[in-house]
C-alpha cells in the first residue's frame, strides 16, 4: 500500500506511476463530494466516482486497472473532503497484493 500525496485544494491534476501504469488522476470537490478520475496512459479508467472513507475506486478488475485507490480518514470513518486531504484523509494506492 502506497500513500499518493494531495494538497488541500478543492480541485487538483496530478500524474503518478502506480503499479507500472502512468496514471493521471483528477480530485475535485462539487456540492461538498468529492469525486474522482483515473487515466492510464491517457486512456479514461473511471470518472466521477464519489470518493468515500474505506470504500475502493476502482473495485472492478475487466476496467483493466492494476490494483485500487481507496481514501482513509485518519481520524474517524468521514468522507473526505479538500481541506483535510494530505493530512485527515489519505489517499492510497492498492497493489494487487493488498487486494
């Protein structure tokens, strides 16, 4: 299990190689959800899947992924919001071996 760093910024682009996949991955935040989308190799994974505390992104193997993302509160079971990322709510990348 790898933690992918974020920022406390309600909307945020960043690219990560995760599990030998060149990802690119977009956090934002609307109507207090955060919701999330996963590229590899500039081809779209997911879009637009609510991020929840404890819940996996991805958790579908036939999307051609190779492990999951998931976010864990650090300090209760909530679901994350921006101004915590980084530091209440971490992001993880999921190797296949975590699964």
């Amino acid at each position: 299990m790898l933690i992918i760093p974020t920022a406390a910024v309600a909307s945020q682009t960043f690219n990560v190689v995760l599990g030998s996949q060149s990802c690119t991955i977009n956090l934002y935040q609307k109507s207090g959800l955060m919701f999330c989308d996963l590229l590899v190799s500039a081809v779209t994974v997911m879009s637009g899947v609510i991020c929840r505390d404890r819940v996996r992104l991805v958790r579908q193997k036939y999307l051609g992924f190779t492990g999951d993302l998931v976010f864990i509160d650090q300090q209760g079971t909530s679901d994350p919001v921006y101004t915590g990322l980084g530091t209440q709510y971490c992001f993880y990348y999921l190797e296949a071996t975590d699964l």
